[in-house]
C-alpha cells in the first residue's frame, strides 16, 4: 500500500476501520482480495511477481498492512520482496509486539517499509527506516511513503475524511469520495523525497495517475465489535476506471 488510514478503537461498533490505496508499476500482475488457496486462512490480494500481499486479514482477527518508504538514496536492488511480510504477520501466532520485533531483527534486509500488524487486541508499528517498533493509543493514524502520521497532504486530507467517514459507518457510500481523489498538493506543500519535483507532483494526490504508474487497488476494511468483518476492494483500470470489485464477509474465530 501506499496510502492507509485508519481509526483504531475509535468508533463505539468497529474496532478497526481502514481505507487504502495500492500504488504500483501498472505492469505488475497482481490478483485482488481472495482467500488463498495455499494458506486458506489468509485473505489478501496477491502480488503475482513475487506472490506476496500488501495487506490482509486472517481468520482468526489478525490484520497487517505495508508501506514502502519512498527514498531513491536507499534504493536495494537486490533485496528481498517485502510482500512476505505481510504473509508472515498474518500466519504467525505470536502477539503483536513479539511479531513486530520478530520482523524488526531481519528488516535490514529489505529496502525501507512500515509494516502495521494487529493480532485483534492491540495494533503496532514498525519503522524499518528508524528500527522502532511501538504499540498504537487509540486514535486515526496514518501512513504513506514516509513514518507514521507524517503530516504529507494527502495523509492529513485522508485522516480528516475518514474522521468524517466514521460517524455515518457501516454506511460506505463516500468512501470513494475520499479514495479518488486526484487533487494535488501545492508545491509549496510537497514532500521533498528525493524524486524530481514533477513526480513529487505526481505522487501527491490521495490517487494516483503517472506514466506508468498509478492507484491499482482501493480498499475498506470494517472489524466489528462481534467479530463480524467486511473487506471491499475496487481495482482500477491503467486509465483509472473500474475493473472488478469485490467484498467479503466473515465472522472472526479465535
């Protein structure tokens, strides 16, 4: 992913609230959300190239999400993909900070991400680029291409939306609102990231559309208090029009 928002143990019926995007190269295969048919408590959508995910929920409560950290300096070519994480977030039976740190000791290997992991009572962070793995208060938080909660435009627009989004749950229907958003920032409020001024601009947007690169997937998750769990995902076109769509529903077993 390259944009999640999200309310944790903010709103009185859903626990965990999430709203994505997956950025990515526009030729690389992927397939959208589905139970795996190799690890049948996983349902995530799956990289095709290295067969990972970035992002999903497990059967048994358990979520974890991915972002990569956006810095040409730190560019590691022949790292590992960073999909397997996610998978192994969500396959082990540790708890949430023991996961974490399981992840940090090895995460040197990887080129630069933040991974969110969840095992269904508590929800933490860890910074590949700092080292630090943390426990969440609850609150909306977010992430994009840098740490957690960086004040980037599109992160602020997407965390005040689903402030909003929260009080007219389970309804959905303005989800899309927030996640099609093609507006960009100001350059005066850019991110200096290292990437050229013009895809500075390109990246700015809560949705994207660059030469050969753009918004692939947008996602809601719903965790209720009951356990009851609803994942939709829309995929989107090169050109940014509707390719499928697909939701599933499921009730939580520990």
């Amino acid at each position: 992913m390259c944009l999640i928002a999200f309310a944790w143990r903010v709103h009185p019926e859903f626990p965990l609230v999430v709203v994505a995007n997956r950025d990515e190269y526009l030729d690389r295969p992927a397939v959208p959300a589905h139970w795996w048919p190799d690890a049948t408590d996983l349902l995530a959508g799956r990289d095709l190239e290295a067969g990972g995910t970035w992002m999903g929920l497990s059967r048994n409560g358990r979520f974890a999400a991915l972002t990569n950290y956006r810095d040409p300096s730190r560019r590691h070519s022949a790292a590992p993909s960073r999909g397997r994480l996610v998978r192994q977030a969500l396959e082990t039976g540790e708890d949430t900070l023991a996961a974490l740190h399981a992840i940090a000791a090895d995460s040197v290997r990887y080129a630069g991400f933040n991974l969110l992991v969840s095992d269904g009572l508590t929800l933490g962070v860890h910074e590949s680029t700092t080292g630090a793995v943390s426990l969440l208060e609850p609150g909306i938080h977010g992430l994009s291409n840098h740490l957690l909660d960086t004040p980037w435009p599109k992160l602020a627009h997407a965390r005040r939306h689903l402030t909003a989004l929260l009080q007219r749950l389970p309804a959905d229907d303005d989800v899309l609102a927030l996640l099609r958003d093609e507006t960009a920032a100001a350059d005066e409020d850019l991110p200096r990231t290292g990437v050229s001024l013009e895809w500075e601009r390109l990246l700015s947007p809560v949705f994207i559309r660059a030469p050969g690169y753009g918004t692939r997937c947008s996602s809601l998750i719903l965790v209720g208090r009951d356990g009851r769990t609803r994942f939709r995902e829309w995929t989107w076109e090169d050109d940014g029009g509707l390719r499928s769509e697909v939701l599933h529903g499921f009730t939580i077993t520990r």
